[in-house]
C-alpha cells in the first residue's frame, strides 16, 4: 500500500514538473527598433517585465535592431520564413506586402470582440489596415506635419493665419516683401519637400488620388500630380524657400535654424522636430504655435486630412506565432495606462485615447486634436510606396524644388518607374 502511494505520488510530482516545464517553455520573440535610443525603449522594457510577472512561464525575447538596419533585417526574415512571433513595421505599403504574403495574423476579430480597438484613435488603426482588416496596432507616437510659425512675428508683419493656399500665398508674399523667407525647407534629404508635395495633392484630389495611383488603379501623371508641382514650382520662384534649398540639411537643424533667427516665418515641420526645438531652444519652443496646411480652393481634400503616421511605429502578430492569444495580450500590456504614460513622459505622444490629458503643452495638445479630428491619414508617400519607388519619388523632388525638372517630368518620372516595377510595359 505504501509502496502504490509513493508510486502514485511520484507520478503525480512528475505530472506537475512536466507542465511546468511545458509552461516555461513559452517563448514569444519580439523585433523592432526600440534600441535604448529610442523612445519607447524603457517603456518596453517594464511592459515585458509586468507582462512576465503575470503570466508565470511565459517569456519575451526581445530583440531590438537600430533603424537604419532593422527593415533589411525583417524583409531577410520574412523572405526566409523565419519571421519572429511580434514584429513592428511602419504600416502602409510595407506591412501590406507581408500581408499579401501570407505572414501577418489577421488580428480583426480579436480587438473588435474584446473592444480593445476603441483604445485607440481611428486614424490609428487605419494604416494597419487593408480590405477592411486589422494587422496590427499603433504604439509609440503621432508624428504628422504642420506648419509652425513664431504668432510674434505674424504680428509684427500684420498677417493672419491662413486657412487657404491662396491666402497662404498672399502671407508669403508679405514677407518676401520685408526680406523674410516666408518657409524654413532644409531639402537635401528630400522628404522634406515632399511633404509640400504630399499635402498639395491631398488638398487638390484627395486621397484617392494617391491610393489609386498606388493601387495602379490611376496614374501618378493625374492632373493633381502636375497642379501640385506646379504650385511648389511658382513658390520657388517667387522666392519663398531658402537659397540653396536642396543642399540644406534638416537632420542638421538648418531648417530650424531659419526659424530661430527670424529668418524664416513658417516651417512644414513634424512632431518630432517639435521636440528637438524644446531641447534646442526652449523660449521659441514656448512661443511656437501651429496650423493645419491649407486648403485648395476647388479641391476635392478635407482640409482636416493629415500627411504623417498615426503612430509611428505598428506593432503586429505574424501568421508563424504559436501564441496568438498571448501575443495580443502583450499588445496590450504596450498600449496600456502605464505605457501610455511613460511614453508621453519620454517626449512621445501614443494614438491612444486619452493621451491628451497626459500632455503638458498646448502644441502637443492641439497636434493630438489635429489628428483625433482628422478625417484621412496619408502615411508618407515614402514608406507607403516600394523601396525601389520611393527612392525615385524623393529624387524628384529635388528636381522638383530646383527647377531642373518641370512638374510633368516628375509624374512621368515615377510612373514609368511605377510601370517597370509593376510589369505592367
């Protein structure tokens, strides 16, 4: 009798030491570019360690890569189908090839079922979503662009804020007028100038112009293409941009700069310059305001409609990953109150409801307004369109802003890419 209860005790023992074994065996690999240099690098962190604490056995590899590397190092994984179980990309065009490649998890039913997609700003999600589909989720941070402009010297050049592309020129030629460049534009990188560009053919045909000239349903040589370099064409003519502009740096601060000095009046700026400029100079931080890119007159763009990313950085599940459900859980834990807080502390501003009540300044919370009201999102032409496309539409647009290519130029120029590319010659 003793010797069938010590037997049947040991059985019960090793039942016990084999699930737990089975439980600790769970392993979720997670890749994205939160190197400690980044903004969300902390935030990860405690979200991994408070995620760990309250699913025993359960652990996050996480596998940060420095941005300039990283998307090579997810299209070799993906390409080799040795994708990890948590991936972030950047939305748009990129995630939606591995969706077509069969390697993202289609996450609709999960965030509609549980309601956690009402954690989230609606132009948050609609970059990671393709046909009606949900393939991810926005983490980190808004980052669109606005102008911004010193009210101080709007005052002291009798100009208001304009709400139109004409009165927007009518503002230009008043400080051309008093020796003032009326928009700081550092253009050798050259999706700085794109997002004149982007705006204006949003404002001119709305977004389905780029959507359809993407999904090749419609052709970048559309009239909105042309009017809208021919706009940025009669600007630098009259002189509203910088001397040089395409050999001035942004990622130098020369943009910024103008503006510092009294130089320049606006500047086509992104959230994040917004943040250098409170570290870099914290009296025009503290002055600063800024408004929304005009309207057209005649055109068929919301004027609410934003050029950027309503999140910056998506966080998705692949179609690989054993652990679906706990892989969701952990976005959770990344988008959570104490995400959300940490994050807003580390200078960014998460797509997440109720962000702006975290937010100590009134830029900060107007840009959070902007995009809470915005009726379209266009993610930036330059990581929504194919590597190989994206590069030609940026070199145009130095053609474009120096007057060494006329606004059809430009348009032939990526169609015929978009043409090659697609195979459709």
């Amino acid at each position: 009798m003793k010797k069938s209860i010590r037997f049947l005790f040991c059985v019960f023992l090793l039942t016990i030491l084999a699930s737990t074994t089975i439980l600790a065996q769970i392993e979720l690999i997670l890749w994205d570019h939160q190197t400690e240099a980044e903004p969300g690098h902390e935030m990860i962190k405690d979200a991994i360690a408070r995620f760990e604490a309250d699913h025993p056995g359960v652990k996050i590899r996480h596998v940060p890569t420095k941005n300039d590397s990283y998307k090579v190092k997810l299209q070799v994984a993906m390409a080799a189908n040795d994708e990890p179980d948590i991936f972030m990309t950047w939305g748009g065009g990129g995630l939606k090839s591995y969706v077509d490649a069969g390697k993202v998890y289609d996450m609709t039913d999960m965030l509609v079922n549980s309601g956690y997609i009402n954690r989230f700003i609606p132009a948050g999600i609609e970059t990671v979503s393709f046909d009606g589909r949900h393939y991810g989720v926005p983490v980190i941070s808004i980052s669109g662009a606005f102008f911004g402009y010193r009210p101080s010297m709007f005052e002291k050049y009798g100009v208001e804020v304009p709400e139109t592309w004409e009165e927007l020129v009518e503002v230009a030629q008043v400080f051309i007028d008093n020796g003032v460049i009326p928009f700081a534009l550092a253009n050798a990188t050259k999706w700085t100038g794109s997002l004149y560009y982007m705006y204006l053919v949003d404002r001119i045909g709305g977004p389905e112009t780029f959507q359809k000239a993407f999904n090749r349903e419609g052709s970048f040589t559309d009239e909105p293409f042309i009017k809208a370099g021919e706009m940025i064409q009669d600007l630098v003519r009259m002189g509203a941009f910088p001397k040089g502009v395409n050999g001035l740096r942004e990622d130098q601060g020369q943009a910024r700069m103008l503006l510092y000095t009294e130089r320049a009046a606006m500047y086509l700026m992104l959230q994040s310059a917004y943040s250098l400029m409170k570290s870099e100079n914290p009296a025009v931080a503290e002055e600063l305001d800024i408004f929304r890119f005009p309207m057209v007159e005649g055109g068929k763009g919301n004027p609410t409609n934003l050029i950027g990313s309503a999140g910056n950085n998506y966080y998705s599940i692949s179609n690989k990953c054993k652990h679906k459900e706990l892989a969701f859980k952990f976005l959770q834990y990344i988008t959570d109150d104490k995400a959300q807080e940490m994050l807003v502390k580390s200078g960014a501003m998460p797509p997440t409801v109720g962000t702006d009540r975290l937010l100590d300044d009134e830029v900060n919370i107007k840009m959070y307004q902007f995009f809470s009201e915005a009726e379209y999102v266009q993610l930036y032409y330059d990581q929504t369109l194919p590597p190989e496309l994206a590069d030609v539409h940026k070199d145009t647009m130095h053609g474009l802003f120096g007057l060494t290519m006329t606004p059809e130029e430009v348009a032939n120029t990526l169609e015929e890419a978009a043409r090659k590319y697609y195979n459709e010659d």
